[in-house]
C-alpha cells in the first residue's frame, strides 16, 4: 500500500492525524493555486478553508488513492467558482470560443525571465488561461488530470494551455519591449 492510499484510507477512518497530515500536506499547493484564482489573499484564504471544509464531507467516497489529488483541486476549483460567483464577477471561467488545436511544444526561450515578471504577467491573464498554466506548469498535473479537475475535455485544455501560452508570451514581449 502506497502512502498516499493509506493516508486516504486513515482519514477515511476517521483518524484526525491524517486528516492533519492530509492539510499539512497539500494547504501550501492548493493555496497557491487558489491564489491565482481569487482576486487577493484573504479571499484565498476563505475558499482554501471551505474547501476543506468540502473535503472532510467527501472523502470518505473517494474509492481511488490516484484521484485523490486530482479530486482536492476539483474541490478547490469548484469552491473558487462558487466563490467567485457569489461576488458576481463579470470574468468568464470558461472559453466558449477556444478552437481545439494541438499543444505547441514547450519554447525555453525565454529563460531570463525573472519570477516577478513571470507573476506579472500571469496576473494579467484571464482565470482560465492563468488558471490552465498554474496546472500544467507550476503544479505538475497531466492533460488527463487537468481535464478531470477542470471539468472539460482534453481537447479543450490542450487548446486553453497554447492560448494561455501564447498570450503570456505576449504580455512578457510587450513588457520587456518598454523596458
């Protein structure tokens, strides 16, 4: 038995340690990634706890370990959402408009770029662009993982990660042009 399966499966028995390694665990990574979502970090800091909130409710039905990651930024994401929604945000969460086309392979060209730039930027871009970048980038997570937490196809992610990258290519162009 991985760790991770019995990790899942301690908090599942109610076991409060776990439920405590659980957060320790993975707070800092979905607070990050929620921090890309919501507009300033005390908001964050509010979704990050009705998530968890969420999560203690759900996980006792979580039958795979494999998707219990994926499954803890659905619920975050899905808290985020509703989130936003309550404030009535005029942003769009989803690109209705997105042509499906392949994923432009990775360009490393841009290897000066410093981590405020880089934030910049990302801050610049609309949430399901930064939002897509945020999964595949910064934290890791596969097209096929991707599609589960956001709830779309792969198709879809794929043509969401070459816009964002696209955009964000152009956003840092324009920034290093005025300096």
């Amino acid at each position: 038995m991985g760790r991770l399966e019995a990790l899942l499966r301690r908090c599942q028995s109610g076991d409060h340690e776990a439920l405590e390694e659980l957060v320790r665990t993975w707070e800092r990574q979905l607070f990050y990634y929620l921090r890309r979502l919501v507009k300033d970090e005390p908001d964050a800091w509010d979704v990050l706890q009705q998530a968890w909130s969420r999560v203690l409710r759900g996980i006792p039905h979580i039958k795979d370990p494999d998707k219990l990651v994926p499954w803890l930024y659905t619920i975050a994401r899905n808290t985020a959402l509703s989130h936003r929604q309550s404030l009535l945000s005029r942003e769009k969460w989803v690109d209705h408009q997105a042509a499906i086309e392949d994923l432009a392979n990775i360009e490393s060209r841009d290897t000066d770029i410093t981590a405020e730039e880089l934030h910049t930027a990302l801050a610049n871009l609309p949430t399901h662009q930064r939002e897509a970048l945020t999964l595949f980038f910064l934290e890791d997570f596969s097209i096929d993982q991707m599609s589960q937490i956001l709830t779309i196809s792969e198709g879809t992610v794929k043509s969401r990660l070459f816009y964002a990258k696209r955009a964000l290519r152009e956003i840092l162009e324009k920034t290093r042009s005025r300096t």
